[in-house]
C-alpha cells in the first residue's frame, strides 16, 4: 500500500476488510463452532495473507466478540423502540414477536451463531454473549418500568420480568432457526412458533399484572 494514499482511503479500505473477515467467518460458521474453526480458512475466503488478520483481531476470539456484537446490536434498539409504544400489551407482544420472526427471517447465520456460541467453547465469546443479553435485559427494564403497570414495582422485580422477556425472545428465536433450517418457514410449524410465542408472552403479561412480591 502506498504511503501516499489518503489517510480516509486507507481506513476505508481497512474497514472493508475487517468487514470481509467478519462476513467470511459467519459464513464458515454456519456448518462449525467457532473453536473448531481455522484462521487460515477466514483468511482464504478473504483473499488476504494470515498476517493481514492480525491487523484486524488478535485472534478468533477477538473476531467472535465482534461477531457477537454485530449480531444483536441492531435487535437491542428495535425491541426497545417496540416495548417503549404507547399501544396496548397485546399490541405490543404481536409487534415483538414480529420483530423476532423478521429478524430470524432476514439474520439467519447471526442467530444460528449466536445459538450455538452461547453454550460455545470460546469462553471470551460466551462472556460476551452473556454481557449483551444482560445489557438487553437492562434496556428492557428501562422500557418496562416506565410502563403504568410497573408502577410500585422495585427494581428487582422490574429486572426479573425483564430477564423473562429477554429469554422468551431468545428461545423464540431458536425456535424459529430451527423450522427455518427444516425448510418450513412459510408452513403450519413457523405459525405455531409465532403463536406459542404471542402465548407465553401473554402469559407473562397476565402474570405482571397481579404480581405482588411477599418477599419471599
């Protein structure tokens, strides 16, 4: 690379590659665990020397981290924007099941790795899943508590719902990869996994609604 190339175009063209090594491991990801997973075999479907990744990521790990990252960021602020509506709760649960349903349709491979790496062997990906879905929860309690229903609620209780919520989302997810992965996307068993999902969260909801806590 020339040294007279402009500082902007040289970032520019770094950050295609960081994008490129990213792409090419979420893809290689779809048939193996990150720990299974070769360095030499991201950089091969990049077209760029091994050395060239170190410029980018220290290790897989690093890579894994931000693959994490990637694959829930955008999720956190739509799931956010839909419990911060002013609609009702059955409103409110259709529009969050569709979020999850829309995410897994157009986000497969995000959500089969992020599926798979939770329980993973890569342990600074684990710690970086789990850390997202804390910081989800929070920005979930955030929402619900400001909700009317919420109201006397103590921030503990606040954080238990949430933790629910955020679990039901997760496993809905799962369960939608799963039938997606079969071919049946579009079939009776995608629809039942939306409405065993509006159900549960309904059942959470009806719960919220005459939770006293007795301290126990």
């Amino acid at each position: 690379m020339s040294h007279s190339e402009p500082g902007g175009v040289r970032q520019a063209r770094k950050q295609r590659t960081r994008q490129a090594l990213l792409d090419a491991a979420l893809g290689l990801l779809e048939e193996q665990s990150l720990s299974s997973l070769g360095l030499r075999e991201v950089t091969r479907v990049v077209g760029v020397a091994p050395t060239a990744f170190y410029r980018h990521f220290r290790d897989l790990g690093e890579l894994g981290v931000a693959l994490v990252q990637e694959s829930l960021s955008s999720l956190h602020t739509t799931v956010r924007a839909v419990l911060a509506e002013q609609a009702g709760a059955e409103e409110r649960i259709d529009h969050t099941v569709a979020v999850v349903e829309r995410y897994v349709r157009e986000q497969p491979a995000h959500v089969r790795f992020i599926a798979r790496e939770r329980h993973g062997g890569v342990r600074a990906v684990r710690q970086a899943i789990a850390g997202e879905l804390d910081r989800f929860a929070a920005e979930v309690a955030a929402a619900l508590k400001s909700q009317p229903v919420s109201g006397g609620w103590s921030d503990e209780d606040v954080r238990m719902l949430a933790e629910l919520y955020v679990d039901r989302l997760v496993m809905t997810a799962s369960a939608f990869l799963d039938v997606r992965d079969g071919g049946d996307q579009d079939t009776e068993r995608w629809r039942a996994v939306a409405c065993t999902a509006r159900r549960q969260l309904r059942l959470i909801d009806v719960g919220r609604q005459y939770w006293r806590d007795a301290g126990s």
